[in-house]
C-alpha cells in the first residue's frame, strides 16, 4: 500500500535492544481488524456523524482505543499529528473486545462548521496493553520474550461543498548534490504545491520535462520512473517537495514541466 493510501498497520515492539530477536513482523498476524481506513465527512447533517467497525479476529479479548489528531505535512513529507479532541465526540472510545465479536465506533464533528477549506485528520485504532500477543525466540542460552500492539491509523477529512484540489509544478531542477559519503551525483528535485481546497493524489503521474527557453523534445517519465512521487498525497494548501535521480538526457539546470494524474 502507497503512501497516498489511507491507513497502515503498525506492530509495536517493546524492548528496542531486543529487536533483532524478533521474526519478521509479516509473520505475525494482527488480532484485529479496523474499518473503513479513509472516512470523508461533512460539516454538518446526517454525514457529521460516521460509523467504524472493530473485529476482534484473535482467540482472547482485546483492549481498543480509538483516538483522533489533526494531520499536517511538510515539504518533505514528514507527518506531524497533533491533539483533536476538541473536534469530535467518539463513542465509545476505549472497549474491550471479545473474541469473534465487533464493536461499533460512532465519530461526530464538532469542530469548525464552516471551514474554507478541507481538513485533514487521522483516526487510530490501537490495541492497549492487555492480554497482547507475545512472541518468544531463544537468543543463545536466552529466551526472549517480546509483546507486540498493533495499530491502525486511518484517514479523515471534512469536507464543506464544493472543494477541490489544484495542484502545480512549481519548480523542477536537475542539480549535483553530494552524499554524506562524498559521492555527487544529478538529482531531480521537484517541488508540488496544492493551492486547492481539497487533498490531491497523484495517481498514474506522468511529468514532461525540458529545458527552459530551448526547442528540444521533452523528456517524458511515466509512474514507474517517478517512485516516490507517484501516488503521494498533498494536502490542501500545501506544498510537497521530492528528489529522484536525474532522467538522461536533462541538464543540470531548472527547467519547465507539464503533468497529468488520474483525479478519480
């Protein structure tokens, strides 16, 4: 799943000297389930107020706890969460789950009731620390034992009518950057900006790219030579800024550029 996705999840060990004891984490099976992992709700109404599901698919009964925190990006890309209680009422937003059974989170916004813009918010589901999985793996003459939490955290924006991304090329340079080795070599930055007032992923990315002021044939890159760029997502309002090798055949200088995505 790309990052433009809506959720992931996330096993949590406790004891960080222990780690490379650990089998891979593929290996290990979460005990719940936590559903829809990207929510759009509106300001008011009926759609102010959503529904997640919780299944408890582990053999013992789990503790769940539901919480939710505003969700910024900065130009390169690190997520920076922060407190959101005022903006919603959760019910119930702790509980404990048994086995083969669900549990039905109600999520109401009362945050801003006319925003400008859309807002982004994460919901995290996250199992407390009861009853957790435990994974043994003998290090020597040592048996280690190290619990693991899973967590999943989705994604949620609220929407007021009529939003709509608009994203632009703001800058593309080729340019030499040296490494933390010494070693220099031509990388492709590229800076997006979402002047819109709703979130954008660029799915199925494609970028032209040619020399400013000069009559060549732009050099066309498709979604899989844009890893890392295709599929990301850039918030309303915002700006997000990547680096990739340089494409043969582009100098080391800015240049012009054009860009389609796939906006269903």
């Amino acid at each position: 799943m790309n990052r433009s996705s809506l959720a992931v999840i996330l096993p949590l060990a406790l004891g960080a000297n222990l780690i490379s004891a650990l089998p891979s984490f593929s290996q290990v099976e979460a005990t719940f389930q936590f559903s829809p992992l990207q929510s759009i709700f509106a300001v008011s109404g009926q759609k102010a107020t959503q529904s997640f599901l919780v299944t408890n698919t582990g053999k013992k009964a789990t503790a769940i706890q539901i919480k939710m925190v505003k969700r910024q990006v900065d130009l390169d890309g690190k997520e920076i969460n922060t407190d959101a209680d005022d903006d919603f009422i959760l019910y119930p937003p702790q509980m404990l789950v048994k086995a083969g059974e669900r549990q039905t989170v109600r999520v109401t916004w009362v945050g801003n009731a006319s925003p400008t813009q859309e807002l982004s918010y994460r919901i995290i589901a996250e199992q407390l620390p009861v009853d957790l999985t435990e994974i043994r793996q003998i290090q020597g003459s040592t048996t280690v034992a190290i619990k693991v939490l899973f967590k999943y955290i989705g994604s949620v924006y609220i929407a007021p009518p009529n939003v709509s991304p608009n994203v632009s090329l703001e800058s593309a340079v080729c340019q030499v950057e040296t490494d933390k080795t010494g070693k220099k070599d031509s990388k492709l930055q590229l800076t997006f900006a979402n002047q819109g007032t709703a979130h954008a992923i660029l799915t199925d990315l494609r970028l032209n790219l040619s020399p400013i002021g000069k009559e060549t044939i732009p050099v066309k890159l498709e979604a899989k030579q844009l890893i890392g760029v295709n599929g990301e997502n850039i918030l309303a309002g915002s700006k997000r800024r990547f680096s990739l090798p340089c494409p043969a055949g582009l100098p080391n200088e800015k240049l012009s550029g054009t860009f389609e995505y796939d906006r269903n």
